[in-house]
C-alpha cells in the first residue's frame, strides 16, 4: 500500500527540537527550482535585504520553527570540483541561514570512511526520517517515512559524523 508523506512544512510544525537534512547529491533537478536556476545562471544574484525577491514559504516554516527553538541543521556532502548546481546551491545558502539554519558543507574526499545513508533525507526530533529518492538525473521522485528506532539511530548518528567534519558555510569556498 503507498504510504502517504505529510508535507514537510506539516512534518516541521510537528518538530519540538530538531530538524537535520542531509544532502548527497551533487545535481538537484527538482522542477520548483527550475526558474530560479535558470535566473541564477543568468546572472541573478540575491539580495538579502529584498526579501520579497526570494523569501518563500518555506523560509516561513523554518523561521517558525526556529521561533519555537527548533535547531535545524544542514549538512551538504559535494563532489570537488563542485558542479554548476552545486555553485548554485552555495550562492543562496545565506536564504537558508537567513531564516534560521546552520548549514555546513562536506567534500566528498573527506566522507570516505563515513557511513552515508543512500537517499536524502530529512530526521525530525530523532524519530522520524522523511527520505527523498531522486532519479539519476535529480528529478524528485518519491518521499518516504520511516520511524523504527534502529534506523533512526543509525541515520542520526551517520549525520551527526558528517556534521562534526563539515565546514560551516562561511568558511566553505567554492
């Protein structure tokens, strides 16, 4: 039977403390970026002060949950030379860290002796996993819930590893 996934913006109001995503890939092609990728690679440069231009809702669900003393944390793994999208991805990270998140950059190089989970996936207050499977081209397929304690564990504890090795953005250079 498919499982039905909340959204995320329903699986974050539900969160108490934390909320970690770890991202592995190093091209994304997920239609709802598909404009601004297009504009970043034109030029586009985003103004922080312009909120308007680029504040999105789920800025607003971060936001809220930061409010509300929720840590998120991101932690992205990326290949070096980076790619195109992964440029991309660097240049609007301050939105990211704008509505609340500490993100932090890890290149491959450094992950070899590290346990990765295979998929993308966001860990809501240590109990529940929201994974996201990705076609091998980027394009988004499926999301996925999983809560049984052991995989949680082990998926926290692989995210944990890769955020105590990771640069914080700031330091991080492309």
């Amino acid at each position: 039977m498919p499982q039905t996934v909340p959204p995320f913006a329903e699986l974050l109001a539900g969160c108490s403390r934390s909320a970690v995503h770890l991202e592995t890939r190093d091209v994304y092609g997920v239609v709802e970026e598909d404009e601004d990728f297009a504009a970043w690679r034109d030029g586009w440069e985003c103004d922080l002060d312009d909120r308007s231009s680029w504040w999105n809702g789920f800025h607003d669900s971060v936001a809220d949950a930061v409010a509300r003393g929720v840590v998120m944390r991101r932690a992205r793994v990326v290949s070096e030379p980076v790619s195109e999208y992964i440029r991309y991805e660097h240049s609007c990270t301050p939105q990211n860290l704008a509505a609340g998140e500490d993100v932090r950059w890890l290149p491959r190089r450094h992950a070899s002796d590290l346990l990765l989970p295979g998929n993308d996936l966001w860990i809501f207050d240590d109990r529940l996993i929201r994974f996201s499977l990705f076609a091998g081209d980027g394009r988004f397929v499926e999301d996925f819930i999983e809560d049984a304690p052991g995989v949680v564990k082990r998926h926290a504890e692989a995210f944990e590893a890769v955020w105590e090795r990771a640069t914080p953005h700031a330091d991080y250079r492309i």
